[in-house]
C-alpha cells in the first residue's frame, strides 16, 4: 500500500482539491500569505 501510495504521488494522481474546508466555517480560505499577515509577533521573542 506504501508503494502505491507513493507511485500516486510521483505521478502526480494525489493531488485533488475539495471543497470540505470551506464549508466547515461557511466561508473561504485564507492564503498562506493572508494567514501569515494575521500572525503576531510576541516582544519577548
């Protein structure tokens, strides 16, 4: 099943999209970068 799994992956068959993650808060995604823009920075760090 591993190696299935990886022959998937290399042909490139394991890549889908769904629609679950939007549907769960009823609206879209955020993008890494829109994410990363609400991130805050402790000033103890």
């Amino acid at each position: 099943m591993s190696a299935r799994a990886f022959t998937l992956i290399a042909g490139g068959d394991a890549g889908w999209l769904s629609d679950d993650v939007p549907s769960i808060p009823g609206r879209p995604v955020r993008s890494c970068q829109q994410f990363a823009g609400y991130a805050v920075v402790s000033p103890r760090l």
